[in-house]
C-alpha cells in the first residue's frame, strides 16, 4: 500500500524481508524505531528507509575500509 505512515511490527518485518521475532529485536535494541498506540507496536515508514540506509551506510564504509 502507497503512503503508509506505519507498519505493524509483522508488517514492518515482511517489508524488510525478515522475521517478526527479529523485527522485535531491532525494536528492543532501538535499531528500528516505533510507536506504542494501545497495544499495537507501530513502525514508521521513514523508520524502515533510515534502518535501510544505516545499513547500506554501514556496510559501503566497511567495504571501503577492507
């Protein structure tokens, strides 16, 4: 769905191509951010692009590096 402004938790993973249970990790550890609204955990779509471009950032200075 186009100009989504959050994702559940499972719908934030199956974005990313990963597990819910890992999509909770990254949570936790306050690498993915997001928003409690009841009991429902919501990940910003922007959240997804920054941990996205951390990673690409991360790992084109890594490869630089070697």
């Amino acid at each position: 769905m186009a100009n989504r402004l959050g994702w559940s938790a499972e719908e934030a993973a199956e974005q990313l191509g990963i597990g819910r249970s890992i999509m909770f990790e990254l949570i936790k550890k306050g690498e993915v951010r997001s928003v409690k609204i009841g009991k429902r955990r919501i990940v910003p779509d922007e959240a997804l692009r920054e941990y996205m471009s951390g990673l690409i950032a991360a790992q084109c200075s890594t490869a630089r590096a070697v």
